[in-house]
C-alpha cells in the first residue's frame, strides 16, 4: 500500500489505517445544467432559504428597475420638458444630446476629429498588442509606447506650423481626459513599477533606500494630496511661466502615484522566483540584466497578473479623482451637464450617474475579461 | 556651497515670481490670453453648454475683458477652479482675474490679500416654499421646518434671522444641495433655504416646479463680484471699469444691438463712453473704443443678465435689487468722465 510506505511513522503510532477501498461517492449533481443549478440554489433548507430571499428583493426591484430604465424612459426630447413630465424614467435623451460634450469636453467642434483619429489609433494599436497572434507585435509595441505618444500630442495639441492649430489643454475633456489619464497612468506606471521593485530589492544601499523611501512616501499618502499638491500649492512656489501644464501635472502625479502601487505588485511577483532561478542563469553564463530579462521576470510577471489588473482598474476608476482639481474628465462633464437648467429634473442626475457607471463598469470588466484570458492562454491560472 | 546654491536659486525664482507679478494688463497683453478662473458648473453664473462652450454671467464678464483688451471675446482661458483652490489660483497668478460666484468679505480683501472691483450679482439667502401653503412672507414661517445645506453659512443665517424675529423653526439639515432639495421635494421640510439665485438654479429640479414659489425676502447679504490681487492697481482699475462701462451703457441705452446707431448720438455721456471725446480708454492703458469693444461684443449689463440668469435664460430670475439704480434697484456705477 503505497500510503504506508510513504509514511516513516511505525504504523502501530497511527490512529486510523484504512484496509479496503473507499466506497464511491455518488455521481455529482452538477453534470446536468438544473441538477448544478438545483444544488446550489436549493442545496439545503438554509441555501433555499437564501436563495428565496435573494429572488423576493430582485422581484420587487427589477420591475420598478425596468420601468425606470426602459419602458418609462424617455428616448428623444429637444429639452427637458417630457422628461420632467410626472412618472417619467430615465432621461435618455439628455445622455444623447449632451453625448458630445461627455466625449469631447470642451474640444472645439471643427477640430474634433483629431480626437476621434487619436482614439482610432489608439485601439487599432491596443488591439494589435493585446492580440496575442497578431504580426509583428514588437512593432505594435514601439509604435503604441513611442510613436503614438508623440502623434497624439501633436494632433491634440496643434502644432500650427503643420496647418493644426493649437488647442489648449483646458479646453480638453470628457472621456477622452478619462481614457487620457488612464492610459499615461498605465503605460507609465508599469515600467516605473518594474524598475521601483528591482530598485528595491537592490543590493546597492543608495538605490534601495530611493526606491524605499519614494514608495513608501507615496503610498504613505492619498491620490487627493498628490492632486491637489500638483495643482494648487505647485504654482504657489514655481513661477507661472515655468509652471508645467495644468492638464500635465495631475498626469504626471497620476503616473508617479500608480507606479508606487505597481512597483510593491511586481515586487511579490519576483519575491516567488525561487533563488534556484537566478543560480541557474548565472551558471549558465548569463549576466544580471539577460537574468533579468530572459528568466527571471517573465516569470514574475505572470505570477503577478491579477494583482496588474486589479491595480489598472483601480487606477481607471481612480482617474474621476482629477475633477477636484478643476479638470474636466468624464464622470465631471456628467457633474456640469446636469446643472443645465433646461434639462434640470428630477430624474436627470439619476440618468447621468447610471450612464456614468455603465460606462466604468464596461471598461473595467473588459479589463478583467482580458486578463482572464491571458492568464488561460499563459497557462497561469489557479484552478 | 550647495546651500548657498540652493539659496541663489530660491532668490532668483522669487525674483523670477516678483516680476511675474508685475504689470498684469502688460503681461496679458503679451501672453495674448486672459486666464480667467471660473466656476466648474452653476447654472447661469459659468456652465459648459452643449457643444463645451462656456455660458453664463461671470463667463460673460471675463469675455468683456478680454473684449477690451484684445477686441477678441476668444481670447480668454477659462480654468475651472473649485472653491478650495480658486484663492491659490488668483494667489499664485495662475489666473488673472476670479469671476467665480465668490462673496465680498472684509477677510478676503484684509486677510488674503485680494480686491473686489464690484459687484456683479447682488445676491442673498431666500426662501422656497410651496404655493399651496399661501405665504406672502417669510415672516409667516413661524413653526415651518427648513431643509437646509449643513455647515454652510445659510445654516447660520437660517438661525440668525429666526431667533432675531423672535420665530420657531426646525432645522433639517443635509450634507449636500442635492439631498436637501430632495427632502424638501418629498415633503420633509415646509421650506428649503439657500441663496436664492441656487433656488431659482433648483426649482427646475423639482417634481412640479411650478408648485413652488420664491419668498420675497432676503436674509442675508452676499455680494458676489469678480477679484483681482491687490498691488497691480492698473489692472484693477481696468477690471472695475469694465463692470462699471456695462452699467453705464444700460443706463444710457446703449446695447450690442443699436452701439453702431449710438456712434452717431449727440449726448455727451455716450459720446465720452463710446470713445468719440476725451481719451478715457488710453488712461486705463485700454484703447479709446474699449467700451464700444465690450458692449459690440458682449453686451451691457442688463443683456448679459437677461441672457444668462433672466427671462431669456431658463432660469427667469427677477432683475429685483440688481436693477439699475433708476429703475429701483442697487446697480450703480460712476460716470465716465
């Protein structure tokens, strides 16, 4: 019996050594879609009970929900009036006629297809890299990460030698600062992230303690007081004419802010490469950086996808942040829109929101359905 | 050697900063743009419209100054600031002037170091209540409970004026506009108190905005008006007089419309307003049209009104005290001359 052989205990000091097999357990319930469906919603009395509860609160709320949302909204409208009109829904209406300004912002109207080419380009681009099959991903890769920032801020911010003329960052607005923050936030912080965590684990004091100490400071203290440092006591001891951009400050304390987070990520992801890992490269020649590279940090980072995700999308969410600071992004086009006294009613901060949450949740969930996907094709995911 | 270094350093960007400082009319003049600090939203006072195009009484007000100094009302950066950070922004020169729905107090002037060149709005804490209670007057809300926004001054106003009078009341209060405005919408509260351009921005918020009315009573004094640093008095005599050419140009008649008729006009006072005699423009580092410029191009101050916060706005706030002086209300401005 392989159980008692393995075991270097006297067999006399166990309590319990089975003779026989096992009897078999009966088939799982789960094979068929009800049966799966019946044992785990009516498992047993408390389950049921649960699950009875659960129904009773959707019952009531959904048709209240629907109505709101669907049969008693109003679709067109050239103002407020029908939507103020008693018993009404959800004011779709003002979500499409105010669709541009949540876009653009304040964008001037005749120059909005820069916007509009810059974000083709960019999902053409992030769609490239994020296929995993696709043709020449390296070039996607120094096209997304060093072309396309400088064709964006040429084509967004005029250069008037080239025939665009120039719009100022405080006309920007609307998604387009939300995904702009975002994605300066992302690109910005991973890498940043990755050589803050390897500063870290430096064996060279000065590094290690710069590393430490900017991680720890920054994460010592909220995105808020980094926003509002940027933003309101900068210009208080930097001259205005030296003073960076208002749109570029919150960015670059965005960034900063995001990397500290990743840095402490990645820092987990190599603190579970066994040292077998690095004695190995070194035995086979390799010197630190090919290390690095080559062994050490293709694996950490696998280990770590979850927790990139997790802090993207908490970074995504956390981009409403710049509002305080007088910046225009999406969720604050929806705050300004919804003072308009000719579409000012009762339900229109209600419709505002609940668009203003569909639209973060399906950026967010496509994140994480993304990273669900590369964690199966990697071979990564815990069962 | 490094400290000294450090030292030079700070020195030469406060010197950089002084200078920075000096000369704001110049300054603008230079850079091609007025930075105008505005609100980030408030209906009829500064508001993205539609298209992102920024609409509004104290928007209009930048876009006057810009009109003077550049004839160009697109010559104005709008930086929306919050009410935390608007005092740093003007503070630090980040913006030139701060036409954000801001009080006159003695402590912004005294204590932080600002001027106000007039006063655009005449403002003040007011009382909405339902039509159907049949009041006339504040007076009569004895024993009423009042929806009201917590830790603000109206709170403390609400408070004052009861115990002054001598009247009951119960305090409902909530932490934002949005709540309060709410509950008393549901039945909480008999009133809901704020200021009462904020009740006219609110009562379209309402299930049956037409059941509510506005009490004529003012409570309180809230004196909103655009500012500027103190020290630069050439570009505060610049702002001041902008307002004060609106005026004037109601008061004469003159309007965006018929300012190319009133070039022909006889009377003196639209003559020396309109730049036609004397040199008043060039004494305020401004061009001699300056006052034709703003009117041409924004409008006096009865247009800009009407346009963002009266009958031609979808808020219809009563001209009330902000009436010209000849017509009953407070707005007055010295005479060009």
């Amino acid at each position: 019996m392989p159980g008692a052989t393995q075991d270097r205990r006297p067999a006399s000091a166990q309590a319990f050594v089975r003779q026989g097999p096992a009897p078999a357990q009966p088939p799982p319930a789960s094979e068929s879609f009800a049966g799966g469906l019946r044992g785990n919603l009516f498992g047993d009395w408390r389950t049921s009970l649960a699950t009875l509860a659960v129904l009773t609160l959707v019952g009531l709320a959904l048709p209240s929900l629907l109505r709101f949302l669907i049969f008693d909204a109003v679709w067109s409208a050239p103002d407020g009036e029908l939507c103020r009109a008693p018993g009404a829904g959800a004011c779709w209406a003002f979500i499409a006629q105010k669709l541009p300004y949540f876009i653009y912002g304040s964008y001037p109207e005749s120059q909005r297809w820069r916007v509009d080419v810059t974000m083709f380009v960019g999902a053409v681009l992030i769609v490239w890299l994020l296929w995993l099959d696709a043709p020449a991903r390296r070039l996607a890769a120094f096209l997304f990460f060093v072309a396309y920032p400088l064709q964006g801020f040429i084509l967004l911010h005029g250069a008037p030698a080239l025939g665009l003329p120039r719009v100022e960052t405080h006309l920007w607005g609307g998604v387009f600062v939300s995904l702009l923050v975002a994605s300066v936030g992302m690109v910005f912080s991973l890498p940043l992230g990755i050589l803050l965590a390897l500063g870290r684990r430096s064996r060279l004091p000065a590094l290690k303690l710069a590393c430490t100490g900017f991680i720890e400071f920054v994460r010592g203290v909220p995105m808020i007081t980094v926003l509002f440092m940027a933003n309101t006591m900068l210009p208080l001891f930097v001259p205005e004419d030296l003073a960076p951009d208002r749109l570029a400050r919150p960015l670059i304390g965005v960034a900063l802010f995001a990397s500290a987070y990743m840095a402490e990520v990645v820092r987990g992801g190599l603190q579970a490469i066994p040292r077998g890992q690095f004695e190995g490269a070194a035995a086979l020649g390799l010197r630190p950086w090919p290390t690095l590279r080559l062994v050490v940090l293709p694996q950490a980072l696998r280990h770590v996808i979850p927790g990139v995700v997790n802090s993207f999308i908490s970074l995504f969410k956390d981009t409403t942040l710049v509002a305080i600071v007088g910046i225009f992004d999406f969720l604050k086009t929806i705050e300004a829109a919804r003072q308009d006294p000719a579409w000012a009613g009762p339900t229109i901060s209600a419709t505002g929101y609940i668009f203003a949450a569909l639209f973060y949740f399906a950026f967010c969930f496509g994140m994480s359905l993304y990273a669900r996907f590369v964690e199966r094709r990697l071979g990564s995911a815990a069962a | 050697m490094l400290k000294r270094n450090v030292l030079a350093l700070a020195a030469g960007l406060m010197l950089v900063a002084t200078l920075a400082h000096a000369g704001a009319l110049d300054q603008i003049k230079k850079r091609g743009t007025l930075a105008c600090g505005s609100n980030t939203g408030v209906a009829g006072f500064g508001l993205p419209d539609d298209k992102g195009h920024w609409t509004g009484l104290d928007v209009d007000f930048c876009r006057a100054v810009a009109a003077a100094i550049f004839d160009d009302v697109g010559k104005v950066k709008f930086i929306p600031l919050s009410s935390k950070d608007r005092f740093t922004a003007l503070q630090s020169g980040e913006v030139d002037i701060l036409a954000r729905n801001t009080t006159w107090t003695l402590s912004r002037e005294a204590g932080q170091g600002f001027l106000f060149t007039g006063i655009t709005y005449f403002d003040g804490q007011g009382f909405m209540v339902r039509k159907k209670l049949n009041l006339s007057s504040a007076l009569e809300l004895s024993g009423a409970s009042i929806c009201v926004q917590q830790g603000t001054t109206s709170e403390l106003n609400l408070a004052d004026f009861f115990r002054g009078n001598n009247m009951n009341y119960e305090p409902v209060v909530f932490a934002s506009a949005d709540e309060a405005r709410k509950a008393y919408d549901s039945g909480r509260c008999d009133a809901y108190t704020t200021d009462a351009s904020g009740l006219y921005a609110e009562r379209p918020k309402l299930a049956n905005p037409d059941d509510h009315v506005i009490l004529p009573e003012i409570i309180s004094k809230e004196p909103l008006g655009p500012l500027v640093r103190q020290g630069d008095d050439q570009w505060f005599n610049v702002v001041k007089w902008v307002g004060f050419a609106m005026l004037d140009a109601e008061e004469l008649g003159v309007t965006s419309k018929n300012v190319d008729e009133k070039l022909k006009s006889d009377r003196p006072e639209i003559k020396r307003l309109l730049g036609l005699e004397g040199n008043f423009g060039e004494a305020l580092g401004l061009t001699g049209d300056w006052a034709y410029r703003i009117v041409k191009r924004v409008g006096n101050y009865g247009e800009i009104f009407d346009r963002n916060l009266g009958e031609g706005s979808s808020l219809k706030i009563k001209r009330g005290i902000n009436s010209l002086w000849t017509k009953g209300g407070l707005q007055y401005a010295p005479p060009i001359r």
